[in-house]
C-alpha cells in the first residue's frame, strides 16, 4: 500500500495544474521571492532549491521549430519505419511482420506514439535511443567534477568513442552478427585511474548484458569484466554509468511506463552567455582532420556556481542556464536486476525530440535519492544531411547528502564533441582497443 501511495504521490507532484501558473516571458527570473507562482512547471526538488535560494531560474525563448529540429533526411526515414516495428515481451525492438530482431534502420522506429498504449513507455525510450545513435559514430570529451562547498573535491576527465550499427545511414560490414553499437572509453584523470580503458560491445539481444573488456595499467593486463554494475558510481562522483545523456543503459533491462503527458520548464544554454535567446538546430563546425563529413559542437560558455561564490547560488548550478517551457513526456523505469541501485526512476523527456533533461531517483526502500538536469542541444551537419543531439552539461544532486557532482562537454579544459567521423571498426576489438589510448 505504501508502495502505491508514493507511486500516486509522485505523479501528482509531476504533472503541473497550469490554471494556477503565471504567465513566463524571457527574461524574468523565478526566484525565492515567486516560485509559488511558477512551481508547478517543476519537479519538486528543483522547485525546493528554488524556494531556498540556491536556485535561480531565467526564461528563455527557442528560436526554430522544435519539431522539424533533425536532419530532413531523419523524418524522411522516420516515416518509413511507421508500423514497421513493434516491441516484444522483454521489451526489446522487433519487425512487426517477422517477430524478428534486424539492425534497425536509421530514423524514429516509433514516429507516432499513442499515450493509450500500454507499450508507449517503452517506445518512447526506443525513440530516445534512435536519437543517440543518429550520427553513425561520435567521439566525446567530457570532465566530471564532484564539489565540496564552493570547491572542486576531485575531477574525473575521459574521453569515448562509439561505433554505430543500429541506426547506422550505412551498412556496416566486417562487425560480428548482432551487435548494437561498440564503444571505447579511456579515463585521463584522476591519477589512479589514468590510461585505464574500456571497451563495450551492447547486443542487439534483449537479454545479453553488454560484454566488456578493461585494461588497468597498474597491472599491465586485460580483463574481461561483468557489464552488471550499470549503476555502480564513475570513480569518487556522483554520476552512475547509466546517467549519460540521461540514460545509457539497455532498454530491455527495465519496465518502461508513460505516466504522464505535460508541459514543464527544462534548460539549455543561450546562443550567448548573457542571452535568453536558444536557437535550434545549431549549425556544426566542419571537421575535415577527422573526416570529410566530419563535424563537432561549436563551444559555449558555461558560468558554474563554485566559479562565481559571490552569486549565492548552488556550487553545481549553471548561473547561465535559461528555462523553457516544453510539452514533456513523464516515463518510469523499474530496473528488472535487484541489484540496481536506483529502486525508480522517472525520466521527463522532451515530446518532439526525444531527448531527456531531468531524472529522478528513488533508492530501493522508497524514499527520494537524486536529481539529475540536463541541457540538450541539437546539431546540423554543415552540409544538412545528418544531425546530432547531446546534453553539453549536466548536473547530479545526492539529496540525501546535500554533495553534488557537473559534468560538461564545452568545458574549455576538453575537446568538442566531434559528429560522424571516420574510425575503423577493428579498433573496437578486445585485440585492438588499446590502440584507442595512444
């Protein structure tokens, strides 16, 4: 009963009563001294720190049209795929004709999701994943600090680069049967964890846990290692493996359930660090060294708390960041492993995007763990042909211990994200994958 009572509880905090909202314009900032009147288009735990003061929110306006956001050629493929699929006991992807698992075809599997369905929950994080995979491969550069008062307690930097074969605008040979994408990631700081790499391969399999192989310099060997600690913390942060882009997990590990349809102010950064203007999609710098179709993110500048004291704000929240609202998608997730450490979790996910900017956790005996906000970002290929997505900086709130860790791709310390470049399959073997960190 208990259970039900908070699972009621929660969706009621959710979903705002806008008869009782007052009217947003650029600009404004909501603040201590108004979050009565606006703190229904917010989750609670944001809306708290808001009431207290470490928090302040401007509103910002989006220029472009949110629903045409990606490359033509991605709704172009979009609609072919509609009724093409269909999702399966184990909450896996399938040819509704066949029953079968293929590699899936660039574009939305699910472009039309109706909320009566009993599956929309799950076709919605599909579509999320389709999303992250539009760009064939991706390498990023990311820092991760973890804060403690206004100072920086430990910094983690790595870098990753993903293979592509779901979703993929070209078919892809010489890749072993049945894989979904395969990825290396090497960590540069901390000094206990430098040159430390590891490679993933995630199956197309709804039941196969993603195999890995890591290197660990102090001891000059590869290992292979279990891929069931999805939830386990990067290094001393706050952030799990499954948080990137606000999840990274596999689809078919948890029950996905739509709980509810709103509109809720979500972040981004401004097209200028003092603006409130956000411009989508942003057009990506031609990145000929990596590829001839090659592209990365163009910087912007991000002004943290724990850098500007003096504002009284926060250490991890972004003082330029602006709030828009947005139609969203509330859609829970239960991790079917009992050894997960999040108990649930709720995703608040943009309606025409696909992409997610707040997740909530509750820890396995109920009661409310942690608060993760994003920005997203959408990139066009200086040529218009492909398009990428990516959350530029984040942040993750422990609410039971008051610490939280930021994470950032713009940061002037790291490298752009680079869309769509040119890397051999062979670097993703467990014989080749340490090339990756020379």
């Amino acid at each position: 009963m208990r259970w039900k009572w908070i699972i009621k509880a929660v969706v009621v905090m959710l979903i705002p009563a806008f008869s009782h909202a007052a009217e947003l314009s650029p600009g404004m900032k909501i603040n201590k001294s108004n979050i009565d009147a606006y703190k229904d288009l917010l989750p609670e735990s944001v809306a708290k720190r808001v009431a207290t003061g470490d928090y302040e929110i401007t509103v910002g306006e989006i220029k472009g049209d949110m629903s045409q956001v990606y490359a033509p050629g991605f709704y172009a493929a979009s609609s072919k795929n509609k009724g093409r699929f269909k999702v399966d006991k184990d909450g896996g992807i399938v040819e509704a004709r066949t029953g079968k698992r293929i590699t899936l075809p660039y574009g939305l599997p699910f472009p039309a999701v109706e909320a009566s369905d009993p599956q929309a929950g799950t076709k919605i994080m599909w579509n999320f994943y389709a999303t992250e995979l539009q760009t064939n491969t991706q390498e990023a550069m990311w820092v991760l600090r973890t804060l403690k008062g206004h100072s920086v307690e430990v910094e983690v930097v790595g870098k990753v680069a993903r293979f592509n074969i779901d979703f993929n605008t070209k078919k892809i040979r010489g890749v072993k049967s049945g894989v979904s994408y395969m990825e290396n990631a090497i960590y540069l700081a901390p000094a206990d964890l430098f040159g430390t790499v590891v490679l993933t391969w995630r199956w197309q399999s709804p039941r196969k846990w993603d195999t890995t192989w890591t290197y660990v310099p102090s001891i000059r060997r590869v290992r292979r290692t279990t891929s069931a600690n999805r939830s386990d913390p990067v290094g001393p942060t706050d952030y799990i493996l499954d948080d990137v882009n606000g999840y990274s997990g596999k689809i078919e590990f948890f029950k996905w359930k739509l709980i509810g349809e709103t509109e809720m102010l979500v972040p981004f950064l401004p097209d200028e660090p003092e603006g409130t203007v956000v411009t989508f999609p942003r057009k990506g710098i031609p990145a000929p060294k990596y590829g001839k179709k090659a592209f990365m993110q163009p910087r912007y500048q991000v002004k943290w708390g724990y850098e500007h004291p003096a504002q009284k704000k926060a250490a991890w929240w972004p003082l330029n960041w602006v709030w828009v609202k947005r139609p969203v998608y509330l859609v829970e997730g239960k991790s079917k492993d009992p050894y997960y450490s999040i108990g649930r979790q709720i995703l608040i996910i943009d309606k025409e995007t696909y992409r997610i900017h707040i997740k909530l956790g509750w820890d396995r005996a109920g009661d409310f763990w942690r608060t993760q906000v994003m920005n997203q970002s959408y990139y066009i290929s200086p040529d218009g042909e492909l398009s990428a997505s990516a959350a530029e900086i984040s942040f993750v709130v422990d609410e039971k211990r008051n610490r939280a860790s930021v994470s950032s791709r713009v940061d002037p310390k790291v490298n752009p994200t680079i869309f769509n470049l040119d890397i051999d399959a062979s670097m993703f073997t467990s014989s080749n994958f340490l090339n990756y960190g020379k």
